[in-house]
C-alpha cells in the first residue's frame, strides 16, 4: 500500500493548526509542515503530535513559498507515495487511505472535493489536493 502524507505550508496559524492536525493524525503517515515565519505558538501547538515533522523557510510569495515546500516535502518521503496538499483551517473528513486504496496504481494527481462554507452558505468545489511525489509538481505565478 501506497505512502500517504500531507502537506500544510503555514504561517502564525495558532488558532486552526490544532484542528486540522487531529483531522489528519489517523489517515496520514506523517504531516510535514512548512513554516514561512510564524511569531505566534503554532510551531509549538504542531510538536504536540507525534507524526509531525517542521521546516522553517521565508515568505516570498505563494508561488516559491510552496515550491519550497514541495521540494521540501520530496526529499523527505519515498518516490510515488501520495500528499495531501492542505491548509491550516482545512479539515479532512473521511477514510483518506481507503480512497486512496481506491485510485488506479498509475494515477499521478486527484481532485478532492472540498466544501467551503460562509455566513453566506456552503459551496462545494473540486481542487487539486492529492498528488503522487517523484512527478516534479510546481506551483506556477505568484497567488
């Protein structure tokens, strides 16, 4: 079976990082996250579970901050293994490892449905979120 990790880049993220973690913890090998700067105790509140791993590298701009970040997390887990790219007030409900069991072994890239809700209601969305290491992903233009 498959390697599944997941990726948050983050920064000064003490008041969401706690429950996004406990959403990951069972469905996830590892979670590396990518601090770009924090001054708040995000780092520390990340330490508290056990399967973290934490880089510090720079804000520049969404674009090099998360290609850091991918480059990162490549050279940290084995080749062809899955991440799941998240932020830090995402929560992943479901059984990840049985969706991933579910995808072709070929597969390089899946769409993730994602539900945004506002005071103005609930809009779901499908995004790029899962993706298979070893492919040379990168972020293009700055967000």
């Amino acid at each position: 079976m498959s390697k599944i990790f997941a990726l948050l880049m983050v920064k000064n993220e003490s008041t969401t990082i706690r429950y996004s973690l406990k959403s990951l913890n069972d469905n996830v090998d590892n979670i590396y996250i990518y601090d770009t700067g924090s001054t708040d105790d995000t780092l520390e509140i990340c330490k508290e579970f056990e399967n973290v791993v934490t880089a510090q590298g720079p804000w520049v701009n969404f674009e090099v901050s998360r290609n850091a970040a991918l480059e990162w997390v490549e050279s940290q887990v084995p080749s062809h293994s899955w991440v799941l790219l998240m932020d830090s007030n995402d929560e992943l409900r479901g059984d990840l490892r049985k969706a991933v069991s579910r995808l072709p072994a070929d597969d390089v890239a899946c769409g993730v449905q994602q539900l945004l809700t506002s005071t103005a209601g609930t809009t779901q969305i499908r995004a790029l979120r899962l993706i298979r290491t070893g492919r040379g992903w990168q972020y293009k233009y700055p967000v």
